[in-house]
C-alpha cells in the first residue's frame, strides 16, 4: 500500500510536467519554465554552481593559451614553421 500512495505522490509532483511534455510541441521548454517558476531557489543554486563552472573552465582554457602562446613565441621562424607543420 505504501508503494502505491509513493507512486501516487510522485504523479501529483510530476503530473503538470509529464503532461505538457506529452501535449504541447515543445513541451520541454514549457515544463522546465514551469518547473524553474515552482522552484526558484533551486534554480539560482544551479544556476551559481553552473556560472563557477564556466569561469573556471574559461580561466584554465586562458590559461592554457597564454601558455602555449609564450612557448610557440619563444621559438625561431624556422621551428615555429617546423612545428607548424606537424
């Protein structure tokens, strides 16, 4: 009985979701606008862990650049060409 009344929990929380994904051309949008509207705080969490994410990565792809940038600059016309061409 217990594993009924959790299923039926579970429909009531995901109903509006499942039906607008079923129903609606581009259902998808809608359930994650309604779902981001329900949920607020849930969002902005995401959303600043996601926004530390992308600095980070974009940080150590600078990184990354720079670096290769001053060992290639470092070079001679000729090496510089050398490995250029694999």
């Amino acid at each position: 009985m217990q594993v009924l009344q959790a299923i039926a929990r579970t429909s009531r929380k995901l109903g509006p979701y499942v039906l607008l994904e079923i129903f609606l051309p581009g259902g998808t949008l809608f359930a994650l606008l309604l779902f981001a509207y329900r949920n607020p705080e849930l969002v902005r969490r995401y959303a600043g862990r996601a926004r530390g994410a992308v600095v980070r990565t974009v940080s150590e792809a600078q990184a990354a650049v720079a670096d290769r940038a001053s060992r290639a600059a470092s070079l001679s016309g000729i090496e510089t060409a050398v490995r250029a061409l694999g």
